[in-house]
C-alpha cells in the first residue's frame, strides 16, 4: 500500500497495541494527527505538554505498552522535557515524538528550531530523526522496542514535518520480539547456597517490570525462605503489603529501622533495582554488604558498592526459576523476618498528628478505609506524599505511580490517564498545593475522556520540603516558600466537577464519600497546619504570614 510516513507511523503505534497516544497537538506533525483520525488509537488531547509527558509515562507504568507522548518543536519540546527526565531516572518506557520543522530550513535558525540531539540525548536511551520517508514504520518499531528492552526509559524521535507528508510503500513492520532469558543453573545454585548461609537476608524490590503473578509468586517465597522484603523508593506496588514478608519501603520517609536492617543485613538480593542514591541514604547505608543483583540492565547505571553476582534476567524469569522457599533457608527462623514485618506494621498504623486544620494522620486512616483494594496511587513531590506513603496501602502491582526523581506536578496527570485507562477503579492523587497547581489543568481532560480521578490537596501554604530544609540550615529565616491559594474546590466546580473544602478533621470522612460517590472529577481542599511536617511530627516554627 502507498501511504504517507505520517500515516505510517499510526499503522505501526496500533500493530505494537498502542492504545493512546497523549498530545499536545502543532502544525509541525500535522500529518500523523490526520493517521489518528481514522485510527483506533485513542488520541488524548493534553493542555500542557509536560502533562501529556507525565500521562505517557503512567501509561507505561500501568499499562503493558511504552507510553507515547506527542508534542510539537522547540517550546513543545521544552515543556515535555520534564517528562523524559523523570522517565529516565524513574526507567519507565516511554516514547516521545517530537514534531520538526522541514529539512530545507535545518540550521538557518528557523522559527522554533532547535537540537533534538542536544537538547535529550543526556537523558534519553535514544534520540533518532526520520529523513527518510520509508524508514518511517521500521524507526517506530526500533523506539518502541529500544524503550522497553534492558533498562526501560525515554525515547526520542523528531518528525520533520516535509517528511511525513511524502509517501512510500513500505511495508508495515511487524513487532520486534523483545528479548528472553532465563537464570543459569550454575547462578541459581549460588543464589540458593548465599540465602541458605545468610542469618539475616533482605529481598529490596523495584522497577517497573512487574506483573500480578510474579509479585505473588515472590511473596510466597520469601515468607517461605523467611526473608523480609524492603521496597524501592515510591515502588511499594512491587510486592502485596498483606504479605507476612512486606517490611516496607526505603528513602525519603522511610522507617529508621529500615535502614537499621539494610545495614544488619548479611545479603542482600536486588530485584528490578539497584542500590541507588536514594534507597541507599546517598551512597551510604550497606555498601559492602554481600551483594546479588537481578537485573536487565547490564550497566547498572546507578548501582553503588559491592556486586557479588549479576543475574541479567528480568523479575519474572528469575521468580519463575526459583526453587520452593523452604529449601533456602537453612538453620534461619523466622524471627528476623517477623520482627521486620512487626515493626512495619506499627509503623503504618494511624495516628493523630496534632496541629490545626485537617490532621492527615487521621484522614488517611479514613482514605485507606473508604478505598477498594485494587486502588491506584498517584503521587507528586514533596512531604504532603508522605502520609499516603505511609498509610495507604497497595495489592499488587501497576497501582502506583509517583516520580522517582522527585518531579513536581506528576500526580495530577497521572491520575488524569490511570482514570481513563482504568474506568472504575479508584483513582486517587496524593499532591500539596504547590505540587497541584503544576499541572493541575490536566483534570480538565478528565472530562473529555470519561475519567473521574479524585485529587486530594494537602494546603499547607507552604512549599513544605524546602520549608524542612529551611528550619535545618535557616532557622527562623523562611524565604521563598509561601503561597497564595484560591479555594480549589471551586476551581474544580467551575469545570462541573465535584469540589470541597475541607477545614476539620472531623468534616474528611463525609466529604471523601461524597467525592468518591460522585461520579465525577473531584478535588478535596484540605486546609492543613504548616508547621506539620510529616506524619505524626508537628515542628513549630516562625513562618511569613500569609
């Protein structure tokens, strides 16, 4: 068949299961918006392209498929830039297409022109250009396979507009088979024989690359091998928090004893993850700890200290090889992994944080009631994420999306796509107000695809992890981090969607049922003391009035 390359592209999204594409719409890729109009990708337009970024890339979370974004040159490009960091530091598949200007008008400064290479090479596994028209279906399917392969992650392709209107009879390319592995019996005996000897061994879990019946299959074994299980940093999905093994998280809002026990432990086996800057308390807790990782990435980029083995197999192939848990674990009871479990469960149990305005130790207690175990998670940055953190709860994987790299304005979008991918569910934001209002327009696209997310807004005034970082190194000296609110509630009433403000802890509970009973795109204000810096921890400062 003769087609343009912009329609070519479309044919080559829906043969690899692409089905939505996130879009800030330009003249420079005009071409393939015209292939989506008969296609049966559903095309989700955005109103900002950082939150079509930050959609893409819960799809790819959540979803099976790399997700894709499309934006436009120069400003478009700038804007979902954000999007491509977090996708690499997070190793979240995810393409990006970026629209061109024509070849003719390369290097004359035209309007919008820039360096795709220069701009996302640094923080993309590949930046390509389509120059030719026939290469179109074949550059689709390398990106998508490059973005899901080893260590998942962004991938950019620039789409000079002059080459997408020209056609070419090129065939549709079928999809590339992603590449399989399995553990050697020689690895596995040595996996097996580390865990038999080891007294107090600890399974850290992480990544993207996980499905329901391998995070079950885990969890039986390490209850049965008597070994704990610590999750990634904003990766808590990986493994059931039901499970006798589950012994929480590691970073920022962590237990103290978690890194108690990275350090008391005598092996430690990474699946999924590595031991990265934030797990491991900036390169320091268990650095020469006895060390296995299992990993598709064969550079372990971000991995710090001691390896003793690499398992370059993914998180299925190596749970699937495994041996039954009882035969692993020695002369070890179960005492380490029970005194882990019991301290993480203390942990996680509510309480009153004190302060004025919504106290969100109790609120959330009544959140993590109220929702349905299948929930998804979505989180921005800051401490305002904490409490959900530490109180919600997950059981199983692809139910949560939050960014690894600290980005701010995440959750909104995220729960904007996780409501249209899954009709249904609960779908919940977790944001403070200045991670809200970052993206906080994205809801609107709730309303033109059928999603009713519910964004719950802790408004503490403040930016309030700079405000922590302040009271350490400024005592008594805020600067730069107080805000302005309007009453968001109305802000989303004014779009038809469900809104209140909430100013008591005792007025959460009935406003969250009428949210989540609603049916529609719903916003909870929560007016919250700013001097509450945490779960359960009320720090008493001076701050700027407001």
């Amino acid at each position: 068949m003769t087609m343009s390359a912009g329609h070519l592209i479309v044919k080559t999204l829906e043969a690899h299961g692409i089905s939505r594409v996130y879009a800030v719409p330009g003249e420079s890729y005009l071409d393939v918006l015209d292939g989506l109009h008969d296609s049966s990708i559903h095309t989700v337009v955005t109103r900002h392209e950082g939150g079509a970024g930050f959609m893409a890339l819960a799809e790819g979370r959540l979803g099976n498929t790399p997700g894709i974004a499309m934006v436009t040159r120069g400003p478009g490009a700038a804007n979902a830039m954000i999007a491509i960091h977090t996708a690499w530091q997070d190793a979240t598949a995810m393409v990006l297409f970026v629209g061109l200007i024509p070849l003719a008008d390369r290097g004359r400064d035209s309007f919008q022109e820039f360096s795709l290479g220069g701009w996302f090479s640094t923080t993309a596994k590949g930046v390509f250009v389509l120059d030719d028209e026939h290469q179109a279906g074949d550059l689709v399917a390398r990106a998508l396979r490059l973005a899901a392969t080893g260590r998942p992650g962004p991938v950019v392709v620039g789409l000079p507009e002059d080459v997408l209107v020209r056609l070419t009879e090129s065939p549709l390319p079928a999809p590339l088979p992603l590449p399989t592995s399995a553990p050697s019996a020689a690895s596995l005996d040595a996996l097996a024989t580390a865990l038999g000897s080891a007294q107090r061994p600890v399974l850290i879990v992480g990544g993207d690359d996980w499905e329901t019946h391998t995070s079950v299959a885990l969890a039986g074994f390490a209850a049965a091998a008597h070994v704990p299980v610590l999750a990634d940093w904003r990766a808590y999905d990986v493994i059931n928090h039901d499970s006798p093994a589950y012994a929480g998280w590691l970073g920022y809002g962590r237990a103290e004893r978690t890194v108690q026990a990275l350090n008391d432990a005598d092996l430690l086996i990474f699946i999924g993850c590595t031991r990265s800057d934030v797990l491991s308390e900036g390169y320091k807790a268990a650095l020469n700890t006895p060390t296995i990782v299992v990993s598709t990435d064969a550079e372990l980029i971000g991995h710090a200290g001691r390896i003793d083995a690499h398992l370059s197999v993914s998180p299925a192939e190596l749970v699937t090889a495994l041996p039954p848990g009882e035969t692993v674990r020695g002369t070890r009871g179960s005492h380490w992994m029970d005194t882990q479990r019991a301290q993480q469960l203390a942990f996680s149990r509510p309480g009153p944080d004190g302060g004025t305005g919504v106290d969100l130790g109790i609120a959330f207690e009544a959140l993590e009631a109220a929702l349905d175990p299948d929930r998804i998670l979505t989180y921005g940055a800051g401490n305002a994420t904490l409490w959900g953190h530490r109180y919600l709860s997950h059981h199983g994987p692809k139910s949560l999306v939050g960014p690894r790299n600290g980005a701010m304005g995440l959750a909104v979008p995220a729960a904007v796509a996780a409501s249209i991918m899954y009709p249904g569910r609960h779908v919940v934001a977790i944001c403070g107000d200045g991670d809200f209002f970052m993206n906080a327009q994205e809801l609107a696209v709730s309303f033109a695809h059928g999603g009713t997310p519910l964004v719950i807004v802790a408004d503490n005034g403040i930016f309030g992890t700079i405000v922590a970082h302040q009271q350490n190194h400024y005592p008594q000296r805020p600067s730069g981090t107080a805000m302005e609110n309007p009453n968001f509630a109305q802000w989303i009433q004014s779009f038809g969607g469900h809104g209140e403000f909430v100013e008591t802890t005792a007025d959460f509970a009935p406003a969250l049922e009428r949210a989540l009973a609603s049916g529609k795109p719903a916003v909870l204000h929560l007016k919250t003391d700013p001097s509450t810096m945490g779960p359960g921890t009320v720090a008493h400062h001076e701050l700027a009035t407001r």
